[in-house]
C-alpha cells in the first residue's frame, strides 16, 4: 500500500523529466561520438577541405532565411484572406487544405522537386532570369555558357522556393489561427469607428495576432533550417558558397545527409568524417536550440508589449 | 423626403416600423422610437428581448451578423441610414458605439482614442488636440494624461471602457450608442461610467442599453421597455418607473418579471 502511494507520488517527476534526459543524452553522446576533434579554429572557417563548417552553415542560412521571408509574407497573406475576406465556404474549403499541406512527407516535396519543378523552372524561369535579370546581384550566371545547366533547375533558388512551399503550410496555419482568436467585438469596434475590414485587419487584427506571428516565424525558420531530404535532393550538392542562385552550395543538413554513405564506408578518412558529422550536427541543433530560446523571449516580449504586463 | 413629415427638429434619430428578422424569426417587431438630442434613453428589457439587435441597427452593424433581415427606416436628421446610396462607414462616424466588454486596441492609449482620428488621415495637431478633447470628455484625462504612451491593455477595466468611450468620442459623433457599457465592470467602474454618461448627455444623443433598472433610474431622462421584439412603453424615466401604465413594464422594473 505504502509503496504503491510513494509511486503515484513519482510518477509525474519521472515522466516530467523525459524530455530534459533526453536533450542532455544527444548532446552528451554526440559530443562524446564527436571526440571534439575538430572544434579548433579552422572548423570555424571556409576551408572545407580542413573540415571547416562555414560553408554550410552559409548554405543553411541562405536557403532557410529567403524561405521563411516569403513563407511569412504568402501566408500573412492567406491567413488574412481566409479569416477576413473569403466568403464563409470558401474558407471552409481552403482551410483545411493547408491543414493537410502541413503533414505531408518531406521526401514528396524532394521527389516533386527533383522531377517535376526542377525541369519546370530551369527551362521557364531561370532560364529567362539569367538572361534579362542578370543585373540583379546573385542572378547572373558564371558564364554565358552555363545555361544548359542552369535548365537542368536544381540549386539554391530551387532549394529556396521547394523551403518555402514546405513551412508555408505551418506559418499560414499559425497566423491564421492568431487571425481567428482576435475577438469578434475587438472587430466590431473597429468597424464601428469607421474603419473598413483592411484598416482593423492592419491596425488591429495583426498586432493582435502578433505572438502568433512571431511564433510563426520562429517555427518556421526551425524547420527550414533543420530540413534534410528534400533539400538534399534540389540544392545540387555542393561543398562550396554559391556564386550565384543557380549555383550548388550545401546545408550543414544536406551535407550530413549526403555524406554519411561515405563517411559510413570504407574510405580510410571515414572515422574523420564521421566525427566532423557529429560536429555539424551538435552545431545545428545549438543553433535550433538558440531560435527557439529567442522565439519564447520575442513572444514573452510582445505579450509584455502588448498587454503591458 | 417629401411624403415623409418633418420631424421636430430636436429629433436626431428617428427609427420608424423597425422589424428585423433572422431565418424565420423575429427579432425586432414593427418598432417605432425616436431619439432626441441632449437626451440619455435607456433601452431596458429582460435577455432576449432584442435589445441589443436594435442598437446595433441604429449604425448598421447588424450588417456584420449573417442572416439578418432590416425592414423599415432608421432616418438619421431625416435621411434613412438604409438607403442604399448611404455609405455604412459614413453613418458609423456619425454614430459612435460602445460595447458590453471593454475592446481596447493593442496599442497606445493616445494611439486608441486617435485610432478614428488617424484613419481618415487627420494632421497631427488636430488629432492631439481631439484626443486630448476626448480624453476630458470621458473623465479620464486626469488619470492617464501623465502616460499616454502607455499600453491600454495595462489599465484597469473601468478605465479601459471610458478609454473606448474616449475612443469613440474623438471623432465627433452625434451618437453614442452603448451596449450595456457597465455589464463588465465592478461597482466603482460602473459609477465612473455612469458619472461620464452623465455629463455627455448635454452634448450628444445618448442611447443606453441596459439589463440594469437601477442604472437606467440613476442617469437616463427617458426608458424605453422592449419585450420580445416590441416597444412595449416609452416615456420619460420617472413616469415609467413610479407609474407604468403596462403591467408587463410594472413586472420588470419591479423585478417580478418572470
């Protein structure tokens, strides 16, 4: 009897604590599979072939950032249109489409990519940017001569827009939901003073829905940072900083996905290899880690904003 | 406008054989009421009894709730606000509201009480000098005129609607319709509120709804009694009080209304 109260007493701690046993048991075993070889001054740096990271944490940072730029600004837009402007069926429709958008697989996007949006906007887009938007930094070509390769479609602006199609699904969702728990009355009053529905939405509604906003961002830019396969499959694989948006760079997800074949096998080097994954690999999730640590403190912040509290 | 008499001039607000209806029911039945001006009426009734559907088709609200039906004309100084060639936005200015919960905005306290002032873009001196304006009128300049800056959101929910009032002061209404303005707030707010009420009512139409009997007592000049969608009595506060020539109006205000 005595034991089994002590128990129900426990229990919850025990539970509770799972998920702090489990942080502190992937950074404690990668470090240790890691041998903190590397972690001197070149792994900060761009020599690849001294196993630096800053390509790849470049790499990451220029597909994740434009992606969750035009993730946000699209679904902004969306979540606006369905709370606001869409007549009631419509929105009934459309609502639960971008639901469904948000659970499928990665690899559908990475295949989708591969075959069908790569071909697409190699030969009918970057094809045609390269050639009359080539006075925009980042979209002239390297040579005249490359552009049999750049209609072949996969590199960094396709890694760019196959990111933004994946976490636009979770950023409309987020605002749209901060869109819809703004008060009917709050609303109300807007209108009442003379406003129309696109003065309440910009003034009202979206300050409002700010936590929702950034929290939308902050998941977003997780995602997008951390996502692996289907970016592997469209950024044309690369161990170098790209010259321009066609060009092949890597993510340090891309890159640990790519390599870990080779790592794994034979290759004298590999024990090497696979210490310098781990590395990567702590790195990105110190980064995610640091994004949601500065997503809860923007939130709180705007809550204290907002509320004055 | 020829067919229709001219109303007194002291008529604001005219709202003549009001009926709105949702699906097959009706809401507001053939309701006939006039406002005047310098004058606080005090809409009564028990839950229900349509209420609040009728002072929010005074400024077209009730646009914003599907399915709703008006019949008949709300003449605003003599112009039917449901004319098709009135813009709802225009009537909304001239008609200011209140609502039951306090509905500041996320923003500054200037910011709130400036927010009808900066939609149709006024220059900065006349809006500072309107919020200041309005701030006074709703009695609570003297306690916020030290932090303006401040998040409304941060002051307490009594001052909060006298800001919303402030709010809708500001762009200069005629109007000012209250949806039970006090159901959310404690004694001492309710008191404020009413004391502001109280000093409005010599420069604008004022047009409470209310649940509260003992509030309609202490501030209106005249009681209108609705029930089940139909004016039942109308007439100054006094006379519908000590002598209600409907027994349904003596059962309510008495509180035997079952």
């Amino acid at each position: 009897m005595v034991h089994q109260r002590r128990w129900l007493v426990w229990w919850p701690f025990a539970f509770a604590l799972i998920p702090l046993a489990l942080t502190l048991a992937i950074v404690f075993t990668l470090l240790r599979a890691s041998d903190l070889q590397d972690f001197g001054w070149s792994f900060w740096g761009l020599d690849v072939s001294n196993y630096g990271i800053l390509v790849y944490v470049t790499g990451s940072f220029l597909t994740a950032v434009p992606a969750l730029l035009f993730a946000m600004v699209i679904g902004l837009g969306i979540a606006i249109a369905s709370t606001t402007y869409l007549p009631r069926f419509l929105a009934a429709v459309l609502d639960p489409v971008v639901d469904l958008l948000a659970g499928i697989p990665s690899i559908v996007y990475g295949i989708w990519g591969y075959f069908i949006v790569a071909p697409f906007f190699g030969k009918n887009v970057f094809t045609w940017t390269a050639i009359h938007l080539a006075w925009i930094p980042g979209f002239k070509p390297t040579h005249d001569s490359s552009l049999p390769l750049i209609a072949t479609g996969d590199g960094l602006a396709l890694a760019i827009i196959i990111l933004t199609l994946m976490i636009l699904p979770i950023t409309t969702l987020l605002m749209r939901d901060a869109l819809q728990a703004v008060p009917r009355d709050l609303w109300e009053s807007g209108l009442a003073l003379g406003a129309t529905r696109w003065e309440v939405t910009r003034r009202v509604a979206v300050p409002h829905a700010k936590r929702g906003v950034w929290g939308a961002a902050f998941l977003g830019f997780g995602r997008a940072i951390g996502e692996t396969v289907a970016v592997f499959m469209v950024i044309d694989q690369a161990s170098k900083l790209p010259t321009n948006v066609y060009d092949g760079t890597s993510t340090m997800a891309s890159l640990i996905i790519g390599s870990i074949d080779s790592a794994m096998e034979l290759n004298p080097s590999g024990v090497t290899e696979l210490h310098f994954l781990c590395e990567l690999a702590i790195v990105l999730l110190l980064i995610t880690l640091a994004v949601n640590v500065a997503g809860r403190w923007m939130i709180r912040r705007t809550y204290t904003e907002v509320a004055g509290l | 406008m020829s067919a229709i008499p001219a109303a007194p001039s002291d008529v604001v607000v005219a709202v003549q054989d009001l009926t709105v209806t949702a699906a097959a029911k009706t809401l507001i039945d053939h309701l006939s009421l006039d406002f005047h001006a310098r004058s606080l009426t005090a809409v009564v009734g028990p839950s229900g009894c349509g209420k609040t559907t009728f002072v929010r088709t005074l400024n077209r609200m009730t646009e914003l709730t599907r399915g709703l039906n008006v019949e008949g004309a709300v003449r605003y100084l003599g112009q039917n606000i449901y004319d098709p060639s009135v813009n709802p936005v225009v009537v909304r200015r001239r008609m200011g509201m209140v609502f039951q919960r306090p509905t500041v905005f996320p923003m500054s306290i200037f910011e709130n009480a400036a927010f009808g002032l900066r939609i149709v873009g006024a220059p900065e001196e006349e809006v500072d000098a309107a919020v200041t304006e309005a701030l006074q009128r709703a009695g609570l300049w003297e306690e916020v005129k030290e932090e303006l800056d401040r998040p409304a959101l941060s002051l307490s929910g009594g001052q909060q609607q006298r800001l919303c009032i402030a709010r809708a002061l500001a762009v200069r209404p005629r109007v000012l319709l209250l949806d039970e303005p006090t159901s959310a707030l404690d004694p001492a707010a309710t008191q404020r509120v009413e004391a502001t009420l109280q000093g409005l009512k010599e420069e604008i139409v004022l047009v409470l709804v209310t649940h509260n009997v003992g509030q309609a007592a202490r501030i209106s000049d005249r009681i209108a009694f609705l029930h089940s969608g139909k004016l039942v009595e109308v007439g100054p506060t006094a006379d519908i009080l000590e002598r209600p020539r409907v027994k349904l109006t003596e059962q309510f205000i008495t509180g035997r209304y079952a």
